[in-house]
C-alpha cells in the first residue's frame, strides 16, 4: 500500500515494454523513487526547444527575467538568414515592447535537430552537453496536423524519445 501522506509526483520513463513512440507515466513514490529533482535556484544550465514558437518564447522571456540560468536554446536550421535573426525576429513578434537584442545576449543559440541521434550534433559536442546541463525545457513540437503519422517519422514522437535519451545521459537531467 502506498504512503497517501508522501507527496505525489510523477516521472517519465521509456520502457522496453512500452512501443515505440509511447511514454508512460509512473508514480514515483510506487517505482521506490526517493527523490524527483524538485526546482531549485541551484540549477544552473538549462536546454529549451522551441523558443520560437508561441510556448516556448514565452517560456523563453520568463527564464531570461526571472532567473540568472545559462540557457542554451536549440533551434532547427532552416530558410532564414542566421537563428539569431529568426529568434530575434519571432520574439518581436510575441513581445513586441521588449529588446530582443538584449535578450539574445543572455542565451546561446544551437543549430540543432533534436529528432536525430545525438540531437544531429557531433557526439562529442553531445556529450559535453550532457555533461553539463542540469535541466531540459522541451517545448518544440510540428504542430501541422496534416503531416504524416508514421512512428518512424513523426518529429514529435522522435524529439522527445531523443530527449529522453539525452536526459539520462552522461548525468541525469529533469525534463519539463
């Protein structure tokens, strides 16, 4: 029987008998997990994805405002001129008051494809990174519905199977 008293929290856990593409959640408390990595000022370098849409920008500013964490934002490459000037440009969007310049100065910028192995990075970049890191923020997502659904192929399902990955190696990192 399970303590009702101890507080509850819950961990992601990819499981062979789970297929591809799933994510179960387990109650930590019934795994034996003894502590879940609360928030604390103490964490100091941070991942985000997805800081160039609508969520992650948001999540973006608040991090920038609200705590003095490194933050490290991975962004796909893509038909524009640099990411800064993409990031730059989609946070005039969002916040149109605020400086974005200075905003950048405070993050460094990845060229990344967190649906690929190692995140499409050199495995010795990867691995210093996970090293290094303490939390990931994982907010990229294809949100065109009319995309193909194939498991194989479904950036959704494969960033997060990589950030998983990337979580548990090297030193485990919390996933948000």
């Amino acid at each position: 029987p399970e303590d009702s008293s101890a507080p509850s929290h819950s961990i992601l856990v990819e499981s062979s008998q789970v297929s591809m593409g799933q994510i179960t959640y387990f109650n930590a408390i019934s795994l034996g997990v003894k502590e879940t990595f609360p928030m604390t000022k103490q964490r100091k370098k941070v991942i985000l994805t997805g800081a160039s849409g609508f969520v992650g920008s948001h999540i973006f500013k608040s991090l920038i405002d609200d705590t003095d964490w490194d933050i490290i934002c991975i962004l796909r490459e893509g038909s524009y001129e640099s990411l800064e000037k993409y990031l730059q440009s989609r946070l005039k969007h969002y916040f149109p008051s605020c400086n974005a310049d200075e905003l950048l100065k405070k993050v460094t910028i990845l060229p990344a494809q967190i649906e690929r192995e190692y995140f499409g990075l050199n495995p010795k970049l990867y691995k210093e990174l996970a090293d290094n890191v303490d939390l990931i923020i994982h907010s990229a997502a294809d949100v065109n519905l009319f995309k193909s659904q194939k498991l194989e192929s479904n950036f959704n399902i494969m960033s997060v199977k990589e950030v998983i990955r990337f979580a548990n190696a090297k030193k485990k990192k919390q996933i948000h």
